[in-house]
C-alpha cells in the first residue's frame, strides 16, 4: 500500500483515531488514503490553529493522542501557537505536516522552509520520514513520542512522494513500559517528616494530581496534615465541583498570588513548577513563595504522581482519613444588568454534571471559580501554555473526545478572536459546546497590565491599542456566518435563559455575554 | 527615555512610520511610548497574520519597510506565515518581537520559546536586544538589514526590561549605499548576442522588472528582438494595465505553464529563477522549461533589474523602440448568474485609475488577468510565497501606505478565512477597500490537485476535506461581524451594481460573489 495509508492504519491500529486536518496540496495522498482506513475521523477545520489547539483539547480528554495534518512549514506556523500551549500542558499529540516530495526540495518552490527546526520549537520528537518503506516505523516512533508519559508534540514530517510512495505496510506499537516511577521511599519520607511539623504548609498540586484520584489523596494528606491544597494557575485538566476535594489555584497575578501564598513555610510540589509569576514586572520579584519558605518536591513531571500522593498517604497513616470535600452549592441565577460576576454565577446555576468547561476569559475569570466550586462534578481545561486563542478550539477537540459530554467555552472577546474559525468546525460537527463570550469590547488584561507595569498614565494612542469597540465587534453575527446559532444577552435574566436553552437544544449555540 | 520610546523614535526617524500591532504584556512599554512619538501610526490588528501580511502590504506599496509589534513566540508563529509571503516577496520588514524580561527566562514561565530559532526561519537577519544602551542601535541594524537591497524580514527581539530601562537615546540611519550592482558587461552582451539569434526566446520577469521603468525597457527589449515577455507566477507587485507593456505570467498549474514555455528556445532570467511547479505531481517533472531551452541570467535579486535591462536595451540599440502597450479595453459588464468569468468581467468594467489590487482569488485567479489587461493603469499585488491567507492583509497593508488609492482585495473563500479578523482592522481604519469573495463553497484548488497527484478517485472523506458548504459560510455575517457593510451578489448585474456601489461610498466594503 502507499505511505499515507500505511500511516493512517498504524496511527488508527494505536488508538488514533481522529485527526484535525487543514490539508493542502502536498498532503493529498494522505487525504485520499482517508478513504481506505474507515476508522479514521478527519475533522476539518478552516484554520491551523483550530486544529492544533482542538488535538489538544481532544489529548486532554481522552488520553490518547490527538493528531493533526497540517500543509508545510507556514502551516505549521499557524498552528504553532497552539502546539506551544499543547507543549506546556504536556499532553500527547502527533503533528503530522506535509512536505514537498524530497526531489523537488531543489527548486526552493515558493512554499519551501525549514520545517523541523521550527518544529524543535514545540515538539521535542521531530523526524522526517524519508522513505515510503520507513513510514510506518516513523509513525511508531512517533505515537511511542507522543505518548510519553510525559506526554509531548511528537512532529513526523511527511514528504510528498513519500506519502504517495508504495510498498510500505502498517506496523502495531509494541508493547512498552508507559508507567512513570513512583517518588523515592527517601523522597516520600522527607515529604511526610515536613509535614508533620508544624508551620503552615500547602501542598501545589498540577498534572495529574489534579484529577480526581490526585485530589482524593491530597485530601487526604491535607485532612491529617492541615496542609493546604494549591493548584497551579493554569491546569491541563482539572477535576472539581461537588463531591471532590477543592483546590485553590495560585492566580494569575502576582500581587494576589504573593498574598495567597505569603504565610507559607512549606511547600510541596507535585508536578508543579516553583510558583513565579507569568510576566516580570518592574522593580517586583518574579519569583512568588514568600523568603524563608522550604519548597520541597514530592514529584516531577517524569514521576507518577497519584502513585507518589498515595505513598505519601501511606507513609503518614492517612488512609482511613476523610478528605474535605465540596459541598454541593448552586448560586442563584442572576438578574438585572450583566456584568462578568453574574455571568459567572448563571454559569455556576446551570453547570450540567460531568461539564467540560474550556476557560480562557482571562480577567472575566476571576469569579468564576467561587461560582462553579459547588456544581455538580466537571472538568476544567485552562490556557496551560498561556498564548491566548486556545478556548475555542479546545472545546472543539474536547467535544470530539466526549461526544457524551456537555462543553462550556467561557471565552474572552480578545482572545476568541484569534481562532474565532473554530465556530463553523462546532456547527459542521453539530458539537454540543456552549460557547459563552465575556463580551468587554477591550483587551481588559493589558489595561490592567499596562499600569502593573508602570508604564501609566496610557495617553490615548496606548489606550487604542486596547480598544475592541470601534468598530463594536458582533459576535452573533460571527457565528451566523459560521453557521452557530448565537444570540445577546445584556440581563442576568437572558444570561440565564440562554444557558439553558442551549443546553436544551444539541449542537453548539454561542451566547455574547455584554458585560461592564 | 526608556529604550521603548528611543527605539520609536529611531524608526520614526528612519522613514519607518506605520506598526501593525497586536501587542501583549511585555509589550506594554512599547505601547505606552506611542504617546510619546507622534509620528508613529499604530493600527491594531486581532490577530498577528493580519499584522505581519499588512506589513508586507504596506511594504510593498511604499518601498519604506512596514513594522509589526508581536507578543512573544506564540505572537510570532501566528504571524509566521505571512512572513514568510513576504521573505519570498522580498520586502523590507522590521518585525519587532516582545519577549520576557532578561531575568525572567529563568523561571521558563508558560509562555517562554525560543523566538530566535523560529524568527530565523523568515528572517535573515535576527538579534536579541539586551541593553536598554544598545537598543537603538540594534534598531538601526534591524532597519538596513530590512532595506536590503533585496529586501528581507529582520526580526529584532525586545525584552521587557530592555524595553522599559532608562538610559537609551534614539540614533539616526546613516546614509549608505542602497544601489545594487548592474549586470556586468559581459553578461549584458553575452544575453544581447544570444536575443539577435533566431530562435523563440522569453525574458522572466520578477521583482523591480515588474515595475513601469523595468517594463519599458523590456518592452524596448521586445521591440527589437521578438522576445515575448514572460512574469514570474505570483509577482510582489506587477504594474499593469492600458498604456503599459503587458507580460503573460507564468501559470500556477505545470501543464499549463509547460504548454506556455514548450516552444522557447532561449530564457532570460530577470530577477527571477529557473522555472519549476509549485508542487511536485507523480511522475513529472518540477522542472518547467522544455528541453534544450538555454537559459541565461541577466540578473538575479541581487543586481539591479532595472538598470540591467536598460543596459540591455543600450547593447541592442533599442532606446529609440517604440514597445507594444496594451491598448484600453473593458469588458462588457456581466449578464445572469455568476461566474467566476463574469466577476472578473464585472471587475474589469469598473476597475479605476490607480486601483491596488490584492489577489488571492486562487482558482478563480483564471480569469481576471484577460478582463483587467486594459483597465487604466493599476499594481497588481500577489500571493509570493504560496501561504494562503494573505490577501485580506496584504489589502489593508496596501490601503494604509496609499490611502489616495482604492484597493481592491480580490479574494478566494477559503483562504480568505484564514485572516478573516482583516475586516475590523479594514472598518476600524475606514480603509478604502473593496473585498470581493469569490464563493465556490469549496477549497477548489484541492479538487483540482487530488486530481492532479492522481489520488482519485475521491472518496466521500477526501470529498468532504474540501467541502466549505456544510454549513456554508455567509461572509456578509462574518463582514458584518467585523463592522464592515457587505452584500451579496448572485448575478452578473448585481454583482457590477454593487463594486460601483462600493466605489462611491469610502471606507471598506465586501461584496460575497456566489459563484459556480
């Protein structure tokens, strides 16, 4: 058989079953091979950044790679954002990008560029597969990669002629080792010697300790300990809502984060990263852990860490312990002028239980978490790797992943924009994903970041460069032209209604929230 | 003054005078410094592609370099790809990259990358400023570098903390030597003597050749010798119209193209290379030019096109020629339902003095260079470097460095909607702008190439890979969306009635031409 179907039978044979595709001419073999290979679900989107950041979000709710087809290196430039955010959120994808047949590379064609070194940037696994007899190898190679654990951005570059090539056959993954080794048994008994003295300690959880068997042993550790339980300001995946142990994720700025963290002591890590804050600012620290705090780390990103939180439940006889968790609890629905605090709160008064909410409203965000810590339990994917435009595609791939499952995207104005194309794969898909726009008409975060800076007063050429309301941008009127029904709300009362109406109807809906 | 405001201030005073911008925290100084330099325009885009594609737009109308502020590794790979147009269309652009404070990259906070690595794959010239003294030197190498000649992207990478110290002065471009070398003299006569041979012989024409002076002396050339007059497939910017001499460009597609070039016998190459395909197709050839043809170098882009040719026209004797110009002619406007032959008739109909046209039209391209060859004199700016999602960027680029010109974005549906956030930046500058979409509800040129790798058969999953019709895009929506007035046009009348509509009122207007 030819290279591209060869690979699309390895990639499905390993459990990758759906590709985001925004395919040109050079990946036409592998479009074509779609065909012979039934089990492969290609989803369209209209720009790379759809597909890139709707593998990721498929990656995080479904542990299994998400894989892409993108044209060449400007294709893969487009997604490169995306991919970017994939990489920090450390989940498994295979980056499929076509290239020019390998003899044509001497034309330098107007499309020609150097397509693994901008890969490098993103994924640390890059190979171009250079024979059509090697592909399917390449293709284990690559899905082994992604894997990981830790999962990454596993990059195969797919040369023409290579796809279009015969002679290659498939090839299965062989079994191999995915687990992670548990913290050390001197790492765990330092750990809970820490934690048993006094002093006031926390625990800062992120990866997999923030799901949900994660979180029931941190609860645990802290219910004996009187640790508290931090995440990390962006999760890949959280699990939370009624019935689960509550974390307190470190915000986003540092000033709040400083304050939240500055009678600490101790501090653990469990696949988190020492607390810095995103941005530097002038004459402020980066770092965020007051002077004097032991940090210590029970687990890294290439540690297993439910399996470290549980040997730690272990070492400190924490077994039998009754782990705080959250209580049921639904604000009530809002009325009267719309403004981000009650938009949260009609959010938090119809969240469906098992809920996949994709978060990127950035300064709207803040009352979200008050408002939804007693819904029923849900799943919360955040902006991990930090460059905006990812909520919108995320629901794409989550909604693919979990076509059983409610999605939320509670996505800013600004930063919905980046990828605002991933509204007509929702429609084309009929994905059931609320998309609910924190409608400010400015980029509020670099009003705020321009005074956090001290580059105030901003005169009004700055102010501009913030300014989303000339023109007023319509977003209905995006979505009907992507084919998404969408409609206004301006009242707590319509924010409210237009929840549950779009939860009563399948298929995507978008809501423009118009807020202060 | 801060080194954001002295590097401001030594763009300004370098001729650099417009930045397309879609800034980010780090980034705040450098908006906030805009205050303090009046004479730098900032236009603000929603997406990076569209900054990066204006740039070039701007570039290419000006001859100045265009500017872009971008925010950080994932800022840049939005905008990677229409920066890489513009490393193929040689431009001068100066693409100032944000990046984390000095001492912040210690933390690798989230949206740390490697911006270097990735910068250099459009742009030769690359450097990290790190000293707020240094900064407005580091400017003045970005800006000669940008110039050229030829023209190229220099990217020059700005930490926050270089940005916002004190101490920096702004520093002026010292005068230095722009021109390019002519082509010797023994060139000059060795491609006389072979164009006074029989024999069928082309000139390639590419960069400067494409502009008047360059076309004339062509034209001369052609007078004299019988040399048809070839331009490369996807010029910068091509001069064009009624009272000019016209060239046939190379097309897009091998098999025509080889049907143009069967017959030479000889090929001048002017600032252009050796023709091959876009794509490699199985079992051809990318190579283009028929066998046997000898093909000879007047110049390359590192020589002056101009004058070498008006060299060439002294070695023949040809000064005193009188060249072919194209004679005036319009079509007759369009009758019944559209077509892409009647939107590029209704388009010629109207077409004005002076217009800019942006064209990515793609397979709708085919008719528009026959029904506009007569139109007054107007530049006709394509997609060099094949990354589609230019068009709409590239027209707004064009419509802020010649605002005394209509500019005519003739843009093909699909990739059209990869910079579709163009429009607001269209409606918030009241850019005098017509987009016309030509909506096949398809990525055609797909169609076209499975087609041509000989892929097909197609079945109903690659067939649905180049389906833009489920559901089908209203671009009046999206136009609307945007804040910029749009119709939609489904016959040849409506379609004339409405590009004159658009030509009466200022300010941008698109129209969605429904075709075939």
């Amino acid at each position: 058989m030819i290279g591209a179907q060869a690979l699309i039978r390895t990639l499905v044979d390993a459990g990758v079953t759906v590709c985001f595709t925004n395919p040109g001419t050079s990946e036409m073999h592998f479009v074509a091979a779609l065909d012979e290979v039934p089990e492969m679900r290609a989803v369209l989107a209209l720009f790379e950044g759809v597909a890139t950041g709707a593998a990721d979000g498929y990656a995080r709710m479904s542990d299994a790679p998400g894989a892409t087809l993108l044209h060449l290196g400007p294709g893969l430039g487009n997604g490169l954002a995306n991919l970017h955010n994939a990489r920090r959120a450390k989940v498994p994808i295979v980056n499929i990008v076509g290239d020019h047949a390998t003899y044509h590379t001497q034309y330098d064609a107007p499309l020609q560029s150097d397509i693994e070194t901008v890969a490098r940037n993103v994924s640390p696994w890059v190979r171009t597969s250079r024979r059509t007899e090697d592909i399917a190898a390449d293709a284990v190679d690559a899905i082994v990669a992604a894997h990981g654990p830790p999962g990454q951005v596993a990059t195969l570059i797919l040369p023409a002629d290579v796809s279009w090539g015969d002679g290659a056959e498939p090839l299965r993954v062989p079994e191999y080792d995915v687990s992670l080794p548990t913290a050390t048994e001197d790492t765990v008994e330092a750990v809970a010697e820490a934690l048993k003295r006094d002093g006031a300690t926390a625990l800062l959880l992120g990866g997999s300790a923030l799901r949900e068997r994660g979180l029931l042993a941190a609860g645990r550790i802290a219910a004996v300990t009187g640790a508290r339980l931090l995440g990390v300001v962006f999760p890949t995946r959280l699990q939370r809502g009624a019935g689960l142990p509550a974390v307190e994720r470190i915000p986003y700025f540092p000033d709040a984060a400083r304050a939240r963290l500055e009678e600490l002591e101790q501090l653990v890590l469990v696949d988190a990263k020492p607390p810095a804050s995103f941005f530097a600012y002038p004459g402020k620290r980066s770092y965020l852990a007051p002077d004097g705090c032991e940090v210590r780390e029970l687990a890294s990103s290439e540690t297993d860490a439910i399996a470290s939180l549980e040997a730690l439940v272990e070492a400190l006889g924490a077994a039998a312990a009754t782990p705080q968790l959250a209580r049921a609890f639904r604000p009530q629905p809002p009325t009267g002028t719309l403004d981000a605090e009650k938009v949260a709160r009609a959010i938090g008064s119809v969240l469906p239980e098992r809920a996949i909410v994709c978060e990127e409203a950035i300064t709207s965000a803040l009352p979200l978490p008050a408002n939804t810590a007693g819904a029923p339990p849900h799943d919360w994917l955040t902006l991990t790797g930090g460059a905006i435009g990812e909520g919108l595609p995320l629901a794409v791939g989550a909604a693919v992943a979990r076509p059983d499952r409610p999605v939320f995207a509670l996505q800013a104005d600004g930063s919905g924009l980046y990828t605002i194309q991933s509204l007509w794969t929702m429609a084309r898909e009929q994905l059931d994903v609320t998309v609910v726009i924190f409608n400010n008409r400015s980029y509020r975060i670099l009003k705020v970041e321009l005074e956090r800076v001290g580059a105030q007063p901003a005169g009004p050429k700055a102010d501009a460069q913030f300014d989303l309301g000339h023109p007023e941008i319509n977003f209905v009127d995006l979505a009907a032209g992507f084919g998404v029904p969408g409609r206004r709300a301006e009242t707590g009362e319509e924010m409210t209604e237009a929840l549950q109406d779009a939860a009563a109807e399948p298929g995507p809906h978008l809501i423009d929230a118009v807020i202060g």
